[in-house]
C-alpha cells in the first residue's frame, strides 16, 4: 500500500439475500496504511423491503435516514465521482483495447460489496471506476494469518477479529466505521514492528 490509493468499501444493507436494498455506502482511501479520505452515504430505501434484525444490526435510525439518506442512483454517481480521485490501476478493455484507470479496492468478505456495487452500477449504466473483480478481502488474509495459529478468536467476524486485535469496535456495522474497522484490522495482520 505504498504510492498506490487503496479503497477500503463497505456495504450495509437490509438484509443479506440480493432482493434487499443496499441501504449504505461508505469507503476510504488509503495510501501508506493512512485514511486520505472518505466516502459515506446514507440510502434511500422502503423498509418493507428489509429484514428488521438486519436493519437493528445495521444501526439504522430513522431519524437520520429521513434527514441524510439519497436515492440510489444518486449515492451510486456520487462514489463513482469520489473513486475517480484514486483511479490509480491502468487497465486496458477486453472489448475495444482502450486505456481505462481504476482504483484499486479492499474490503471484509468484499465480495458481498463487490456484487452489490455491481449490480447497482450495471442497472444504472454507469462505469464503476473500481477494480471489484480483483478487490482484496481482508477476511481471507485473516484466514490465513490464523490457518495454523495456536491462539486465534473463536470466529472471523470483523469484530471479534477486532476485538481480538484490542481494536476498539465502536460504531461497528455503520458503513464508515467498518472501513476503518478493517483498515484497523488490516494493519494488524500485515505489519510487522
């Protein structure tokens, strides 16, 4: 994580299956292992639509939702904005061999990000100027820091590796606060003193 911005994203939604709305998105960037900026915003979304645990779990608040939350479309331009400033992985298209730049991302089970950002970009026709196909999932690098380890946390829940870490775990399952959550967490499990 040297010159090169890395985003760290994170979802919160309504629920876990695909049929539930994404109703926050967060991310911050990162060069050297240090938070250059962030990105956070609340989603509108119908709450018939939703789990209701998930959303307890997810610290939704009405209140702020009414007062902050933005259509989905307009969350989705505004992050494509905002990840244009770290487009910092050269590519080239497949389809008509031009040059195109991404930024390069992160994330906790990124996947389930990933898909999410996806979908929402591709139903919007915008170009996602992140690189989610290669994204780097922090749960799998702690998968392996813990493979053989003798003493490790009884899950690999972000915040019982956190915790595990003596990370404190405030604010844990709002969108920005995961982020940093894993930047935390990341540090931990790849630099050495």
């Amino acid at each position: 994580m040297k010159d090169v911005a890395t985003l760290i994203l994170d979802t919160e939604t309504g629920g876990l299956e695909d049929r539930h709305p994404t109703i926050e998105l967060a991310a911050i960037a990162v060069r050297g292992w240090e938070e250059v900026a962030q990105f956070e915003r609340r989603i509108r979304f119908d709450e018939a639509a939703c789990d209701p645990e998930a959303l307890k779990l997810n610290s939704y608040d009405p209140d702020v939702w009414a007062l902050e939350a933005i259509p989905p479309m307009d969350a989705l331009a505004d992050f494509a904005r905002w990840c244009s400033d770290y487009a910092d992985v050269e590519k080239v298209s497949r389809r008509t061999g031009g040059a195109y730049k991404v930024a390069r991302c992160s994330g906790w089970n990124v996947a389930f990000d990933c898909r999410r950002l996806e979908r929402g970009f591709k139903a919007s026709g915008m170009f996602l100027p992140a690189d989610t196909y290669q994204a780097l999932d922090w749960l799998q690098v702690a998968r392996g820091y813990f493979w053989d380890a003798e003493k490790r946390p009884e899950n690999l829940k972000l915040t019982t590796v956190a915790e595990w870490f003596g990370i404190p775990t405030d604010g844990a399952h709002g969108a920005l606060a995961d982020c940093r959550l894993t930047l935390g967490v990341a540090r931990r499990l790849t630099v050495r003193d």
